[in-house]
C-alpha cells in the first residue's frame, strides 16, 4: 500500500461533500505543485504547465482533474459526470466515515471510503 492520506467526515461536512466539494487544503502537499490550475477560465494561467491527475475510486470510475487554485478543491463537474461529487454522493458516505487517498505513483490517486468501525476493503 502507498501512501496515504485521510479526511474525516463530520456531520457537517455532509451536506458540502454532496452538494458542494471536497476542500483539499488539509492534504494539499499530498498533491504536486503543478496539479493546482487557474479558479476559473478568466483567470490568468500559472507561470508553469498545469498537469492534472488522476483519480482512481472504489466505485468502479477513474476521473482526471486539477485542483482549482484558492477554492483548494478539485476541478467541478456536474454530479452526473465522473468527478469528486459524483463520488461523494454515490459512495453513502455518513458522519464518522473516512475518505482515504492513496499515492498509486506521482500522478495517480487511489480515492475509497472507509464506513465508520470499517477498514479498507479487499
């Protein structure tokens, strides 16, 4: 196993992981510098080349994304397309879970829930 880094979920992050997004600045040094990209399509672009990951999640579905300069969260996407929201409200995730991220190599991520009183499956 890689290394790895986890966010609790307390009961008042439910409703923001689902509805909203995941803040990644507890485990932002998790990630490369280069993967953090522009706030928005207006903004001006970093002074290096933005290069995103790869996230691979217990779900069965991988998505490719950055991280979104000052909101510290991954690239948005509509719920429906494969991304952390789609995860976030099809994993069940409850109070007292776990999200874990797994360093798989320098790009690529292994995302899974971890229930409350559960470990890592399989």
């Amino acid at each position: 196993m890689g290394e790895t880094r986890r966010i609790p979920v307390r009961p008042e992050d439910v409703w923001t992981f689902t509805q909203r997004n995941l803040s990644l600045w507890d485990i932002l040094d998790f990630f490369p510098p280069d993967a953090i990209g522009p706030r928005g399509p207006k903004d001006a672009p970093p002074p290096y080349e933005v290069k995103p990951v790869t996230i691979e999640t217990d779900l069965g579905f991988s998505f490719e994304t950055d991280i979104q300069y000052g909101t510290w969260m991954f690239r948005p996407r509509a719920p429906t397309q494969p991304g952390m929201m789609k995860w976030c409200r099809e994993s069940g995730l409850e109070a007292g879970d776990v999200l874990v991220f797994e360093k798989l190599d320098e790009r690529r991520y292994r995302l899974w829930l971890e229930k409350a009183g559960a470990s890592r499956p399989g």
